[in-house]
C-alpha cells in the first residue's frame, strides 16, 4: 500500500533534514572524536554535498526544501502554499533534532555537536548580519534556478550545494554558515541552549524574505510552472 503524499512529504523533509544536519554538524562532532581530522575545508564542503545528493534523489517528492527559510521563501513567492508551512518546518526541525540526538547518543555531546555560533571575538549582530546575507544568496540560487526563465532541472542541486560549500570556505569563521534555522535548532535543542539562537532565527528568516524581493525585482512575481514544480514536488496532490 503506497503511503498518502502528504506523508511521503513530510517524511521526506524530515529524512532530508536529518541527513543534511547529520554531516553539517556530524563534522565537527567527528572532528572532537578524532582530535582534529576533519579540516574547516571538509567541514563546509559535506553539507553542501549533501544537499546535491538530497535534492537529487528526493527533490520530486518534497521539493527538498531542507530549511525553514526555503519554505518560508516559496511560500511568499506563491510557488508553494502557505497550509504546508506549518507542517514543513515541523518536519525540518525534527529531523535536526534526531540527527543531532543520534550524534550525541554515539559519540555523547563533544565538539558542541556541531553548533553554529558566532566566531571569537564576532558580535551576535555582526554575525546575524552575516547570516542574512549569506541567507539572500543561497535562497536566490533556489528561486532562480527554480524558476521557469532559468529552469536548469537537476543542475540546479549542483548551484545549491556549490554555493552553500562556497559561503562555507569563505564565512564559517564568522557565523558558522549555516543560513538555516533547522540547522542550527537541532544542536541547540540538545544541549539546551538557545542563548545566541536568535541569530540563526533572524539572519536566515530575514534574508529568505530579502530574497523573494531581489526575485521579483529579477524576475517579476513568482508562481509559474518551473517554481511551482520545484517547490512542491512533483507527487500528485
């Protein structure tokens, strides 16, 4: 018996996230367990590798959305609707919490479990500010190479993960790049602390709305075929 869509939607979001959160944080909780074997170089380079692969093989069923910002940004762009919001981020915050609550169950809560923070000597808000530019543009990546104009089909998981492995290389000192709440609620949950989680709320979130702005300046409103079909899969409704 096939599952209803609505289930292999959320599921999707869910496992996404999980693997997507499982090598972002995974690397460094890795990189405590072996006394510094994985290079800030591979640590940014994994998550954005398993977007592509992600958007890949599931991008049909959910539109691998992965992030709150993803979905927050179709939504308002009219690609998706907003009745699956909810639902969504529910399944992308679970997923961030199982993988960081498999990390710690293994390898116990080392490395922060990967937390994004804000670097030595960076102020919160400098940070924030880092993260919703950065934010910008990862989610103008996805809405362009989602639209119909620019629709480039499964090169477009190759732009999302290069780009998130290229703000990685050259920002994770600052904010830790993570350009996603999902990402970064998972460990704080955790390890129970939510004292800098702010920055990871608003950066993303705000930089997600900034986006859609710059796309409508770019492209005019959203909602045609290539955006639509990007942001809700291709399963029947």
């Amino acid at each position: 018996m096939t599952p209803p869509v609505t289930v292999s939607r959320l599921f999707s979001e869910l496992f996404g996230t999980f693997l997507l959160v499982l090598a972002a944080a995974g690397a460094g909780v890795v990189n405590a367990q072996s006394d510094g074997a994985i290079s800030r170089a591979a640590g940014v380079t994994a998550p954005g590798l398993m977007v592509m692969a992600v958007i890949l093989f599931m991008g049909a069923v959910s539109g691998a959305h992965l992030n709150p910002g993803v979905t927050l940004a179709f939504s308002l762009r009219g690609d998706f609707p907003w009745r699956r919001l909810p639902g969504y981020v529910v399944a992308q915050l679970a997923g961030a919490s199982l993988a960081c609550l498999f990390l710690a169950a293994v390898f116990g809560k080392i490395g922060e479990l990967g937390a994004t923070k804000p670097g030595a000597g960076v102020a919160d808000w400098k940070a924030m500010l880092m993260e919703l530019v950065l934010s910008v543009g990862l989610v103008s990546t996805i809405l362009g190479t989602a639209s119909e104009a620019q629709n480039v089909g499964p090169l477009s998981a190759v732009g999302v993960g290069g780009y998130i492995v290229l703000a990685g290389l050259w920002s994770s000192p600052i904010s830790g790049a993570s350009m996603n709440t999902a990402r970064s609620f998972g460990p704080d949950l955790v390890l129970g602390s939510f004292g800098q989680f702010w920055v990871y709320v608003v950066g993303p979130l705000a930089g997600a709305a900034l986006a859609v702005g710059f796309a409508w300046v770019l492209r005019g409103p959203g909602g045609d075929r290539g955006g639509v079909k990007a942001a809700r899969g291709t399963l029947d409704s």
